[in-house]
C-alpha cells in the first residue's frame, strides 16, 4: 500500500530497474510519458507552421519535436521528409549522427530512425524522471541496486499529474502482475484505496435513496471533465440519460464535460455577476470503477474540448503557444488547416522540384559551352 509521496516514487524506481537497460521502454514511467508527450506532439503535428515553431523554442523537449515532425510529414503530409531529416539530425548534432543516417532516405529507413531515435530522447525523459528525484543506479551493482541521494525538486512539465498516475500505475501493475512474476513488492495504491472510498459511498447514497446526490469524484485539471454521483432528481425528465434510468435508479455514476458559458450573469434580482457554466453527460454508470476506466481511457478525446472553441471564436490569439489550440480551434477548422497545408506542401515541393529542374538544365548547358 502506497503511504506517502515517497514510497510512490519508490514503487516507480523499483519497476524501473527490475527491467534490464535494454527492455526499460516496458517500465510504467516510459509508457506514461510517452502517452502524454503523444498527446502533445498530435496537436502541434497538425501543421508545419506549429512543428517549425515549436523547433524555435529554448525548452523545446526533444521527443515532442521529433514525434511530431514525423507525425506532420507520414500522417499530415504537411512537412517534407528533407524537412523532417533536417530537424532529426538537428536534435542529434552534427558530430553525433551515426554513419548509417548520415544520407537517411526513403520511408523505410526514416521509419527505423524515427523508431530508434523516439526511444533514445524518451529513454533520456525517463532518465531525467528519476535522476530529478534524486535516484541513482549503482553500475558496480550486479543488480543495480538503487542509490537514493537527497530529492531535487521535481520540475513540472505540465504532463504529470500525480493522481491519475498513481490511478494508471495501479492498472499497469493489475495488469501485468503474475504470481510467477512480481515487481516491486506490494502494488496497492492510493487510488484503489480511493476509488474503494467512493464505491462505499455510493452503495451508501443507494441505501438512503438519496436521488438529490450531487459528488464530484473526480476533475481531470485540462479538461474540466470529470466523474460525478448525481441523482435521479438532479436530471430534466426530457434528458437521454433520464430516460435511460429505471424507476429503480435512485443515482448514477456519470463522465461529466463542460458544455457552454451561459449569457444570464446580470439577471434581475442577482446579487452578483456570476459566470453560469453549463456541464453535460457523456455518459452514465452503475458501477464507480467502470466508470473510473472509461473516463481514464478517453480522458484526452478530442471530445472533451469540442465545446471549447464555441467559447472562443474559433480563433488561437496571436502569440498564444499551440498546446492550447484545442481550447480554441474546432476539429473542423483544424482539418480544413490540415488540407490546406498539405495543398501548401505540394506547391511548394512542385516549385522546389521544378527549381532543381531548372538548376540541373543550367548546369548542363555550362558543361555543353565547356567543350565547345
């Protein structure tokens, strides 16, 4: 059982390097920062202009910026493969690039570089985790014992919430624990523990019949949605979900999401100028833990932020980073983007194409006027 930071940190450590160097892309932190950081690179991979940008920036992270040139180039078609070979050899440094991507061409060979530079940068991510918590690995050690010195302070980089990774570790040791096979000694986590609590809670809210419930269980910090207990009572008689509930049902167990700002903060007889936000229901449950897993596995849908552009014009300020862009630009207009930067891609690969055309037939009348 997980009792404080500390021995969270120590259940990570402890899965960490029960894995050999070769194989530690299996450990829990890789695959949670390789979500997060996917997420990020998604968006800012949509475009060439947002992938270029964001190679400008001083604290660019080095995974993000190849993972998205590569999704703008293979998926988008929005950057070229010269373009995106230029930001790969960029990221390794000139004296670093190995002999065989020194003339990297061609999908296939870009494709294996991309593979094994991702797990390289993110294997240093990894790295960087751990040693900011102050672990070290002991080489001398046949086991590599692990050396803990005194904790730097972990710096925030915006992808880690603590909560839901100690949620995701919980799933991830569920998941791959055998008997033959343990790791890292006991894995009950403060989440079970937790999500235990609401269980209790609402088979309790049942018992009363308590149909006024309304209990925020959890908020997920970048979308706003989050699980609810809410009532019968609480829902209008012409709702889907109200007409999915049985005269039985007294609550349910809900994925919540922000839906609209409503214009009504200066009504009559209002002693203040509040702001009414309007949430809908995605879905409902009967049961808390699936309710947990299905809100954790589609927390990051572009779902949950499609009412967010409404509120905002379609329309990212100027200057504003493009980590905000789904608050701000709608699927639709995002795509329209898509196209028309592949259009944009196209004519200019047409006029560099024809350019080097050009370039090649002027060399070719020089060396012709030489012999002559």
């Amino acid at each position: 059982m997980i009792k404080s930071r500390d021995d969270f940190f120590n259940m990570l450590w402890e899965d960490y390097i029960s894995f050999d160097e070769k194989e530690r892309d299996q450990c829990f932190v890789y695959s949670y920062l390789k979500q997060k950081k996917d997420s990020r690179a998604e968006v800012i991979g949509r475009s060439r202009e947002a992938v270029m940008e964001y190679s400008k920036q001083k604290k660019r992270d080095k995974y993000i910026l190849l993972k998205s040139a590569y999704l703008a180039m293979e998926r988008n078609e929005v950057m070229t493969e010269e373009e995106y070979v230029y930001i790969l050899k960029d990221l390794i440094g000139k004296n670093n690039i190995p002999k065989k991507y020194q003339n990297l061409c061609g999908k296939e060979a870009v494709g294996q570089a991309e593979k094994a530079f991702e797990r390289r940068f993110l294997i240093g991510c990894v790295c960087d985790f751990f040693y900011n918590l102050g672990y070290r690995a002991n080489k001398n050690s046949e086991h590599s014992q692990s050396v803990k010195l005194p904790s730097k302070h972990l710096k925030e980089d915006g992808y880690n919430d603590e909560f839901e990774m100690m949620y995701r570790f919980s799933v991830y040791n569920n998941d791959n624990m055998t008997e033959a096979t343990p790791k890292g000694g006991s894995f009950g986590s403060l989440d079970d523990e937790y999500i235990e609590k609401c269980i209790r809670l609402y088979d309790t809210l049942l018992k009363e019949k308590n149909s006024m419930a309304f209990v925020p269980l959890y908020i997920d910090q970048a979308t706003g949605a989050g699980i609810y207990i809410i009532g019968m009572d609480k829902f209008d008689e012409e709702s889907n979900s109200y007409e999915k509930m049985s005269q039985k049902d007294v609550c349910l167990v809900c994925i919540v999401y922000f839906y609209t700002v409503d214009n009504i903060a200066k009504v009559k007889d209002s002693p203040n100028d509040d702001v009414y936000l309007t949430m809908t229901v995605k879905e409902t449950f009967k049961s808390v833990k699936k309710a947990f897993d299905s809100f954790l596995a589609s927390v990051s849908d572009n779902d949950f932020y499609k009412f967010y552009p409404d509120e905002n014009d379609d329309r990212l300020p100027y200057g504003a980073d493009e980590h905000f862009n789904l608050y701000f630009i709608s699927k639709e207009k995002a795509e329209d983007m898509r196209r028309n930067a592949v259009k944009q891609a196209m004519l200019e690969k047409e006029k560099l194409a024809k350019l080097k055309l050009q370039e090649e037939e002027r060399i070719r009348q020089r060396s012709m006027q030489k012999k002559h």
